[in-house]
C-alpha cells in the first residue's frame, strides 16, 4: 500500500495539482458497504455525505445487474433495447402526467444543459434566471450560472440573471415578517424577468434546485416557489427543476418539488441515478423534448444504453422494495430534530434544516451571528477524526452538510449524535 | 418478447420521437459476443460499426473488473485512491513527455468542453478552428463546431472559423497536384487565423479529429497536419486533438496523430476508454491542466471514479495483452487491400481509405463521381440484412464506414467480403 505523501504527490502529478480533496488530511478509501467506507488502515467511518451511492456502497443488487449486463450486452441506443424503454417509461411515471419522455445522459452538467437548451428551442428566448449562490455543472453554458462561493464562474453571461436566494433564517432574526419577505423575494424575480425583456434576451427559463441544496437548504418563506414558478410562465418562461441532489427519496419524497410545492416543465436528475454509474436524465413533456431533438438530433454514446437502463431500474427497485422512502422520512425526521434540540449546546449552531435525510447546520459567529465557515471546516475534520463523514456547503460554506446513503439507520444517528455532542463540547462550548 | 412495432411506439413516447435509430427496419439487439451481436429472433450479426466495445461485447475481463470494483468502491474523486492515479499515469505514459497529466470526465463532449475552455484560459483567446464537415459533442460550446451534415449547428459561433477539411480524392481526380493542393489548404488556414486575429477573437485553439473521421477518413495532402499545427502555435495558439474515433489502437497506432503526423498540445479521448462505461479523458502538460484547474476548481461527480479506473485499466491491459494493435495493424491492411482490388467491381465505388480497422467505401453516382449518399444507405441496409452490421458517415454521408471491434479477425473479414460482394453485384453492378 502506497502512503498518503507518495500518493498525493503522484496524483498531484498524473491529475494536476487542484483536484479537489477533502479535509485537512486526506483520506485515502479503499472499500465501502452499505452506509460504511473503510480506509487504506482499515478504519471505519459512517458516510454521511454521499448520495451517489444511495441505496449504499457496494449495494450487491446493483452491482449484480450491472455484471450481468455488462456481461449480456452494452452498446448505444440506435437498435432498439427493451429495457432502456422501460426505465424511461419508469421515470416519467415518478412525476405528474405532464411529464412524459426522458433524454438520458452521462451526468447533471450533460441534462442541464439539455434542459436549458430545450427552453430556449421552446421559447425562442435565451435568458435564464438563477440563484445568486447556485451551482448547476461544468460546462460552459451550465457553469455561466455559477454563484457558489468555492466556484468561479466561467464567465458573467449576459443572459443570466441570478436573483437573491429565498430563505428564513437571517431575514427574520433581522426582524422582517416571513410574508412581507416572500414578497420582497418575488419583487426581486419580477426585477429580473423585466430586465431580461428590456435586453431583449426574454425569459426562456428558471432553474432552481427544488431544495436549494447549494444554498444552503434554506427554509424557503412561504409560497415563494408556487408563485415563482407562475410568474416565470406567466412570462412566457419554463419552469426546470434540478433534482440532482433533491430527487430520488433524499427527502423522503421522489422528488423535492413536491417538498417545496412547485410544478416544473423540465426536470434533471442524476447523481443518484446509477449509485454511481454515470446516469442523468432529463425529462419533460413530449411536445418539449421532441422539438429538442428535432433541433438538435442528440445523441448521446454513453447514454440509453442497456446498461444504464438495467442499473437505473436496479436502483428504482431497491428504493421501492426496501421502502427507502420511508426509511428517509423517519431516520431523517428524527435525527432533525435531536440537532435542533442541540441548538442550545453552543451558540455558534445558528440553524438546523432540511428535509429527510438531507439535513444542514448553520455554524455562526455567537458575537453577530455571521457565517462561521472556519468553525464548519473545524467541525467536519473533527467529525472525520471521530469517524463520521460530512462536509461544509452553502452560501457562506458554513452549514455542515449531512446527506447519508438512504438506508441509514437510526443507530447510525445515534452514534453520530454522540460524535456531534463530543465535537461541539471541544470546538465550539 | 415485445415485438418490434410495440417497442418502437413505446419508444417514441418514453425518448420522444427523433431519438435517432440505425437502419430503415431498426434492430432489436438483445446480446453481445466479442465481434459478434444478437437480434431478438436470435439472427446473429458481425458487428463491423462499432468503437465503443473496443475490446469486444460482453468482454469477460472488463465485465470482472467492473464488478469487483462496483462491488468494492465507486466513490467520487475527492478521496485519494491509488488506482486512479495509476489510470491517469498509464494514460499520460502513452504520450510523448509533454502530456503528463489527464482530467477524467464521462463523455467524450465533456473532455472536449474542457479542452476548448483550458486552450481559451491558456492563451487568453477565444477563436476555434476546426473543419467545415465535423462533429465534436454535443453541448452548446462544442455543439457550435458542428458542421456535418446530419448533425445541425446549434447556432453559429462568433468564435468559430471552419475551415475546408483536406483531402486528395475529390481535388486530385478534378487535377490539381497534392503538394499544390497542400499549400491551397494550408492558405486556407491561413485565412482563417488572420481573420480571427483581425475580429479581435484571436486564436485560442484548433482541434481536429487526428484522422478526419466524421469528415470520411480523407487522405491528407502532403504534411498538411504538421504544418497546420505549427501555423496555429505560430499564433498563439494550442493543437486539440480530438482521438474519440482516433485513438485506441484503432488505426494499428494508439493514437491517429500518429498515423497522421502531428503533435498535439491537447488530446481527447473516449468512447473506447471503458468499453461501454462512460469514460472520457483530456490529456495535457501538466501547466496546462493545472491551469485550467486553478480557474475552474473543475469536479466532475462520476469521473475519476474508482470504477473509471478499474474498468479503464481493464480495457489498456486486453488491448496490451492481447496485442490488438497488431491485429488492427494486419487484419485492417489486408481488408482495406482487398477492398480497393474491388473497386473495379463497380464504377460506383469511388475510393477506398483508412487505416487499421478504420475503412471508408466512398460510393459515388458513375455519371459525375457526384457524391451517392442514398446508395450508401441501400449498401448498409443490404448488409445488414446479410449479417454484417455497418453505417454511412463523411461529410456526404456516402461513405461506407467499417469500424469493428479490435478483435476482429482475418476470418470475419473474409466472411465479411463475401457479402461485400453480393451486395455490391446487387445494388451497384
């Protein structure tokens, strides 16, 4: 086995320094199962971040069907497979009957784009509206939306507005009144719609993370997304929902518009689609994703093959069997609320929110109530140290980000909650 | 078995209508075997299109690693893991010493969006070269090099000049002289820098596939390539070598810059890399790649994946091992060889190009040499309803296009011309 300095170096060479790594100190995983990953010294630790691998590590009906297709046949979607039919078929039936046809490709960024692209075949506009703390994907048209903090914008589009964030948590410690709030959100989105059809650019689209995810998972005040959504079609925008991190259960519902109370025209999945293999999609009604691909004849050599198809719907499977959703839903409800009675535990936990299990710590400042990112940064090495795998996300990169695998067991939050009390008696008493 | 009608109406609404499908009576391949590929009626076929499973359908050493590591880890890349790292030198090591480190990503238009925005952040310049008949993926950025004709633009980019893509057939049968035409080419090239450097674009970069593929596998003129590549770096530029359809020993080379006498700044690979598993790569010095990093904190979820690595090495090793390069080397010369001895067969067959098991049959109207793409389209339908599984590609689409997995044998090819002839007899005598 290759030490963590020797191996660094090499990947500083063969990756090219920058690859992101967490921690302080790296860890070096070589094996994973179930919610646990077990690194090059043999130590265990609990995931808590991951949601790719959501029905858990090395999860052995998804790796069975991904041998035996593999071992069957793999090749691209111009002869006609039943299966890739089927999963599609699968996938539009987790939404309402307006969404109907799916276009499946290798990762977010590839269906966002496809997203964006067919608002604006659909539209005949290019503008786009965003968050201000956002992150969509890597490419040049869906990374021109980037506003998260740890990621540099490719560079400002003159068709992106980003509008401010909805959320709760510091408007209202300020004094202001949740309803006078949602308003003053929406005025924003109305600003921004009027300016893109002053440019000329038009409104072909909003894309949000259904659960604000990247923002920070703030609580959203009260019908904003509804009447977001309305004002953006009203506009002659669609709505696109990215259900990459809030789709497939992580609430305990499929899909985190139904969390947040919107109805979208486009929605994009991904990372838990494959627990791992490469697999995103977007869908939509057949009317929209029809004039994509006559626009456009997409294809996509990774993507529609068999083996997506026969690993997507293992995946669907073991969420539905193994009555995952619930499983979230429970362990999730209850391991927020244990958080949020620790709130008194130290004053620097400004917030605990979220949905299922999907659950975010703001860390403050006691003085002013500020982001505390470096008090984050401090917690989740500490929590590592003990065992216990989370990271830091949001506007500010202050709120600890909890988002296990999705059968996470209640002993699982119990012996985290043990590992949090011991963390936050020594970095933050 | 849901027969074929069924399927194709389930199809039309799960992907939308316009998911594209070979054949004029598409195929419902249900398994795979090395060269060989399986309909639902158990009608067998050799497959003589397709790149992707390079080391052969259903290939047992790819499958085996693919599911032990599935079975192990597959986790993203923000944990060290040794044999990532190992993937991306062994990659780099088949370069010369200036490609040193390798960006993972999942599809082959991802590793070219990287390509484009490292050459822009390297150089400060946004121009595009590219040809007048190519295809480089399918996000909007390299959706705006798009030139081939089934394929169109998504629009026109201000950035982008196309260039005349070269070739010898169509120019030396009209009489001009190939060194003469070389230098008509190179002018253009020449046109198309000044005119970028002029409109205050400047050149960031030319990319081009290392054999021309999706432009018809012309004969280059002359040291077109080099000189190309000198004029470009000449002007601040950097050479982007697209070996998606090139590189992986397809051409009996490991890379088609070889072949076609180049050396390139940046190179792209993919659809071979992991035989069937999304596996894409973009492969620079080390400065260039470090660069690109620092500006874009690049992460991809799926890429760099434990998984990528595994089944990557997996397919290097089958093709090192089993010598395949050899094997394209030889069994490719003799087809190529023994299909231009037929060329008298039939004054429709205009010429016959290529190298390794990389062949193109221009099918031209006798009359005029005009370009016969509609023949073309009987030619490959008649051979697949004899077993042998082709498509039409170039920058007219009437060029048989013969690109079988490496493992292809003397005895396939023999079967192969055996149909090759009868087809021809019927449709074209």
């Amino acid at each position: 086995m290759t030490d963590t300095a020797t191996l660094l170096a090499r990947r500083n060479r063969a990756l090219g320094a920058g690859a992101p790594l967490f921690y302080e100190h790296p860890l070096h995983i070589v094996r994973g199962e179930g919610v646990m990953l077990y690194d090059a010294d043999g130590r265990a630790y609990v995931d808590m971040y991951n949601n790719v691998p959501c029905v858990g590590h090395a999860n052995p009906r998804v790796t069975e069907a991904m041998a035996r297709q593999q071992g069957t046949l793999n090749v691209h979607s111009r002869y006609l497979h039943e299966a890739v039919v089927e999963f599609c078929e699968r996938l539009a039936a987790l939404h309402g009957p307006e969404i109907e046809s799916v276009i499946l490709s290798c990762s977010g960024t590839e269906a966002n784009e496809i997203a964006l692209r067919m608002a604006r075949f659909a539209t005949g506009k290019r503008g786009i509206i965003c968050t201000n703390a956002t992150y969509h994907g890597n490419s040049e048209l869906v990374g021109s939306l980037t506003r998260i903090n740890t990621k540099p914008a490719v560079e400002q589009s003159p068709s992106v507005r980003a509008i401010p964030f909805p959320e709760t948590y510091r408007p209202i410690a300020a004094g202001l009144d949740e309803a006078a709030l949602c308003e003053a959100y929406l005025a924003k989105l109305a600003a921004a719609i009027e300016d893109l059809q002053a440019s000329g650019e038009g409104v072909a689209a909003m894309i949000v993370c259904s659960i604000l995810a990247n923002e920070g998972l703030p609580n959203i005040p009260g019908d904003f997304m509804a009447r977001a959504a309305a004002m953006v079609r009203e506009a002659g925008g669609l709505v696109i929902a990215d259900e990459v991190q809030a789709g497939y259960a992580r609430t305990g519902q499929w899909w985190g518009y139904q969390v947040t109370g919107f109805t979208p025209d486009i929605v994009v999945t991904g990372k838990p689609m494959g627990n791992g293999l490469p697999l995103a999609a977007t869908a939509a009604s057949r009317a929209l994703v029809e004039n994509f691909r006559a626009r456009t004849r997409y294809f996509n050599t990774f993507a529609s093959s068999p083996l997506q198809a026969a690993v997507g719907m293992a995946v669907l499977d073991e969420i539905e069997q193994r009555e995952l959703r619930g499983n979230v839903a429970t362990v999730g409800a209850a391991l927020k609320a244990a958080l949020a009675q620790r709130k008194g535990a130290s004053d620097a936990i400004g917030d605990v929110r979220g949905q299922g299990l999907f659950i975010g710590v703001e860390l403050v400042n006691p003085k002013d109530g500020s982001p505390d990112m470096e008090l984050a940064k401090r917690v989740i090495n500490r929590l590592k140290d003990k065992g216990f795998l989370t990271s830091n996300a949001g506007a500010f990169a202050n709120v600890v980000k909890i988002r296990p695998p999705l059968p996470f067991s209640q002993a699982n939050a119990t012996d985290f909650l043990g590992a949090w009390d011991e963390t936050i008696a020594e970095l933050a008493a």
